[in-house]
C-alpha cells in the first residue's frame, strides 16, 4: 500500500486509523525495509532513507492519535527478493540453490556487505526513533534475512558468520546491539522469531529457537514473538487455512505456472487452520527463560482461547494480523461482547494479493 520507494500513502494512514481507533494495545505496521537491496515486495514501506521520515513520522502520530502504541517493524529480504527489487542479484548468507517462486540463485553476502546491512538496521532505528516510535521489533522469521543467518537451512557458511549455532546467531545479535545504541534508555527492544522454518531440510526448529531466545534474553530483549514458516519455502505453515491456488498462481510468470499450479495443488487440505498453532514452541521458550515475555501469533481467533492462554501464562500478549484486514474493530466487539471469535475464515487471498501487487484488504466477500 505504499508508493514505489516505500513511502507512506494516504490509504496506510486510514487502515491504521482505523486499527487504532479499534482499541488494539500495539500496532506493529507490516515490515519496514532497512536498505534499498532489501525490498521484498513492489510496494512494502521502507525506512532506508532520511526522505521517508516525515510520512513515518505522520503514520506514528495517527495511531497515537486513536488511543494505540506502535511498534515499528525492521526488516532485509535477504534472498526473498527479485533482481528487479534488489537492484542486483539478492544477496543471503550463503549463494545456494534456486528459491521455488522467484527461482533466484543468492550472492554470498561478503563481510563489507553484512556489516553494510547491520549499519542499516542501526540507521533505520535511528528514523524510528525520530519518527515517534514507542517501540522496534526485528524479523527474524519467515524466511527473510535475519531469519537465513540463524537457519542451517539457508547459512552455509563456514566463517565467523556460520558453521555452529553461535556463529549463526552472531548476525541477529551485531544488529540487535547496533539498533538499541539507537534507541533511548526504557523503549522497548522486540524480536519476531522464526521457532520452526518448516524448510526442505533442517532449518531452525522449536528446540534451537529455544536456545536463540535464551541468548535474546541474555542480550536483555523485552519480548519475542513466536512465529513460523518462509515466505518461499513453506508458506502455507506460516499462514494456515485455505491454499487460495488461482490468487498464488496469478502472480506468477507464465512459464513458473505449471509447476507451481502442481505444488500448490499439493497443499490443499494439509495445513487447515489451527488455532495457536505456534504455542508448543512457545512453551519451549517459556521453559528456558520463564521471566521474557512472549506474543503469540499464528491462527488466534476464539476470545476464550486468548484469555485461556494469558491466564494460563502461557503467553502474555496476543498477536494477530489476519483477523484485523476483516475486522478493524474487532478488539472493541470483542470487548463489548458482541464478539466471541474473530469472522476471519483463513482463506488467505489477502496474502496472495501481496503477491499479486493488489492493496491488502479482506477478499473473502
């Protein structure tokens, strides 16, 4: 929904009005690009310049307006990209194999390139903090950069940036510490954590997200939401429900489409929704490091299930995104009792509009 560069657009500002009014605690926007070589998508926000600062800025001041908090969200695509978005050919951790929906081969980011993106992220929280923030969350799951350094699926490497878990957790650990030198002393420092990539071969699972968020909570991170699944490899496992087949395929060239119409195909039925899908390694977070505070996201939608949960403590905060493309007022219904369960039916076509280049809105008529 923003303009070519990553600018805020006047249709960001009513969807957030709109959230903010609706009584939800935290907002956090849909990924913020910190560099130009890491744009995901045609038309994603971006933080990578001075220049997007003031509509930022206007985008903070209108959901602080409506009652809410925002939390920006920073984020590189890594090898999640195009040649035509990144401006090159997108770099990862490790130049290995050819991802199954863009089919792009990554260049092996050099040293001088990773300290580059780290550099990035230190300067996009320094826009944030300018731009009013109340708090900044990393993503470190679905696939995208943060989450390829941390996953022996993508980090092949055999330096100092991969080869053993500590050395794959060096990247998130060198941008969390180059970000909060950014931020003033008592704003919050989050992290959206990929606990099970679901990829061809071992990625990062619920028993090594474990061990990373011990190392978060060491590093002092005040809460880590607990997600799942790639955007390329395995999304389907991110984002449970219906595989809206016609909606993927559309947005694929015409020679991609056979094979993809062919896998697609194959998902149907196998990842029907289930509500709190992300919670077993939550727990496993939980048990490792009782005292941090954990989101949970991943197919919330029955208000007893939520309450279930924070009181059981086995989270403290409910995350949703899904629900509220629907239901901008879903917490006030909710609220009011007019509401038991959120009307979102998972059938995902609002994702496959991302991929489409469509403005995210709800799909299901």
């Amino acid at each position: 929904m923003a303009m070519e560069q990553g600018e805020v657009t006047d249709a960001i500002i009513r969807r957030y009005r709109a959230l903010a009014q609706g009584n939800i605690g935290l907002i956090i926007p849909g990924m913020l690009c910190v560099h130009p070589s890491g744009r995901g998508f045609p038309h994603g926000m971006g933080i990578h310049d001075d220049s997007l600062v003031p509509g930022l800025r206007r985008l903070a001041d209108t959901v602080h307006e409506g009652g809410a908090k925002i939390a920006f969200q920073l984020m590189h695509a890594g090898r999640q990209t195009t040649r035509d978005l990144a401006g090159h050919t997108p770099w990862g951790p490790s130049s290995t194999g050819h991802d199954p929906a863009n089919f792009v081969k990554p260049k092996m980011m050099s040293e001088e390139e990773i300290h580059e993106v780290i550099e990035a992220f230190g300067a996009a929280a320094r826009r944030a903090v300018a731009a009013g923030v109340d708090g900044i969350q990393i993503h470190a799951a679905h696939g995208y950069l943060v989450n390829q350094f941390l996953s022996p699926f993508f980090n092949r490497r055999g330096d100092a940036w991969g080869g053993s878990d500590e050395k794959r957790f060096r990247f998130l650990k060198e941008v969390f510490r180059r970000i909060r030198k950014e931020m003033p002393q008592g704003m919050p420092l989050l992290v959206k954590l990929s606990t099970d990539d679901h990829t061809p071969q071992r990625g990062v699972t619920p028993e090594l997200a474990a061990r990373y968020a011990a190392w978060l909570g060491d590093l002092g991170v005040d809460g880590i939401e607990a997600s799942c699944g790639t955007t390329l490899y395995s999304p389907m496992s991110m984002s449970r429900g219906d595989v809206p087949v016609r909606e993927l395929l559309r947005s694929l060239r015409w020679w991609a489409r056979p094979a993809a119409q062919v896998l697609l195909r194959s998902m149907v039925g196998k990842f029907d929704l289930e509500q709190g899908y992300n919670l077993a390694a939550a727990k496993l977070i939980r048990q490792g490091t009782p005292e941090l505070p954990i989101i949970l996201v991943g197919g919330m939608r029955r208000l007893s299930h939520m309450e279930e949960i924070v009181q059981g403590g086995k989270a403290d905060f409910i995350s949703m995104c899904r629900p509220f493309i629907r239901e901008p007022d879903l917490v006030n219904r909710m609220g009011s009792g007019s509401a038991a369960a959120a009307a979102c039916i998972s059938c995902n076509k609002c994702l496959a509009a991302v991929a489409n280049d469509w403005q995210v809105r709800c799909y299901a008529g």
